[in-house]
C-alpha cells in the first residue's frame, strides 16, 4: 500500500507539516509511479536498498513490497515520526541523517547496497557525485531528478547536457535515463519534468590511475570546460605544451563537448 494524494495531503495535515521550499521536497502521491521506480530499481529478497530522502514513506513502502531490505534516510527532523510510523512496522530502518556526510560505513556495515532515491534538484549533482568518489559499497542507484539534471548525468560527448558532471560520472561508473515522469504525480506539483537515471558502478574506473592521475585527468576537464564554447587551443592555452595536440591525435580546432574521456586522457600523456 503507497500514498495517493488525498492520503498524503491528509498525513501531513494531521502532522501540521507541509513540504519545504527550503529542502526542494516534492512527495510522489501517485502509486503506479512509486512502483514503477521500484521495479526500474531490480531490487528483491536478499538486496540491500538505501532510499535517499525518504519524505512520508511513499516510494519507502513500494521497495518493501520487493522484498528488499530496506534503510530509509532522511534529513528533516519533522517528518521522522510519521515516516517512522508508517514504515518501520513494515520492515523499514530509518536514518536521520544528511546524505552528504552520513555515516555509510556504519550504515552499510561491510554490505553492498543499490541506492533508490528522489532527489531535489539543489542536491542531486553533488549527491551523485560524492556517493560514486566516496562510497564503493554503493554499487548501484537509481534516482529521480530533475530532467535537465538526469540528462546532464548521464549525457556522451556531442550530447547537449555533456560537461564535466558527465565525465565525472563517466569515470567510475555507467549511466543513462531509463524513464521521464511528468510533474503531475508529485505534491507540490513542481514546474519542471523528472527524469529516472541508472548509475551502475564499474568495476574499475575507466581510465587507469596509473597511467593518467585522476588529478591531472579532471584538471584538464575543468580547465576545457571552464570555456566550453572555445575551441581547445584557447580553452587550454595556458594549460597546453608545444606539440601536444599533434601527439595526442587530437585537433586543436575541436571544442571540449566533442571529447570522449579517453581523448582527455590522451591529452594529458602528450602533455
């Protein structure tokens, strides 16, 4: 059983809470989407499921119906005590705690787990970001973001969202946009289209540490896009030797949004 609308507009009335501006909470009160995003997780009996931002226990309750073992995290103190009542009797573990610095160690105790998460647009790149550089146990996620986030996330070389976000991504793990959802099936009903992205981590990042440092890999990538309408003999004029364009196959007439992640490290060997 999940949150329709009447029944979540009700739970919060009864709490005398409403959606904070301040935290980005927009609640799903629509079952079908809630389940859907369970099923799009591939989670069951025996996985171990971290929900980020946990709100009222609506997608909460959707991943218990798996069979999953389900730890709900989340921030705003005020709606612990409901999301408690309404999840724990069902199986559910409840953390509060900010998922920028919680305690996954603790948390994940040595197990691996799949991230399921809605995430508000303020959060979602930073979140992503630091759950793929600082927790490997975390082998998986699917979240709902913002579209222009999501498409951002798991954008390729010549796709309009690609930046630096997407290499980033692009370097520890997979991702694309396996779904769109439409503003309709949250409360409050935000101005902008969702998107549902699956970030599977690989098993080893893709460029060798060994031999391009992952320092000197994402120096080069933020430098170029610092200045990404540029082509690269400007974008990197400051950062590029005589004749490393040549070495690393790469034309100096080509704009940073062109280059796959193994052009960039090219550049930084020919450097």
């Amino acid at each position: 059983m999940t949150h329709t609308r009447t029944e979540l507009s009700a739970l919060l009335a009864s709490h005398g809470l409403k959606p904070s501006r301040a935290l980005g909470q927009n609640f799903v009160v629509d079952p079908n989407t809630v389940r859907r995003i369970a099923r799009l997780a591939k989670v069951g009996t025996g996985d171990l499921v971290l929900e980020i931002g946990a709100g009222l226990g609506s997608l909460t309750l959707a991943l218990l119906e798996t069979g999953a073992e389900v730890h709900a995290m989340e921030i705003d103190k005020y709606l612990l005590e409901p999301l408690r009542s309404i999840v724990e009797s069902r199986g559910a573990i409840v953390h509060h705690a900010n998922a920028l610095d919680a305690a996954y160690a603790t948390i994940l105790d040595g197990r691996e787990a799949v991230v399921v998460a809605n995430l508000p647009y303020n959060v979602a790149t930073p979140l992503v970001l630091h759950l793929l550089e600082a927790e490997p146990l975390i082998v998986r996620m699917l979240v709902m973001v913002q579209r222009e986030v999501g498409e951002r996330l798991a954008a390729h070389a010549r796709d309009d969202a690609y930046g630096a976000a997407s290499l980033r991504v692009q370097y520890f793990a997979d991702a694309r946009v396996v779904g769109k959802v439409g503003p309709t099936v949250f409360l409050p009903r935000p101005n902008v289209e969702s998107a549902l992205v699956e970030i599977i981590r690989r098993p080893h990042v893709r460029i060798d540490p060994h031999v391009v440092s992952e320092s000197d890999l994402f120096e080069v990538i933020r430098t170029s896009f610092s200045q990404r309408r540029k082509m690269l003999r400007r974008s990197l004029a400051g950062w590029a030797t005589e004749g490393v364009f040549e070495r690393a196959d790469v034309a100096a007439t080509r704009r940073p949004e062109e280059l796959s992640i193994e052009e960039f490290a090219r550049l930084v060997q020919s450097r």
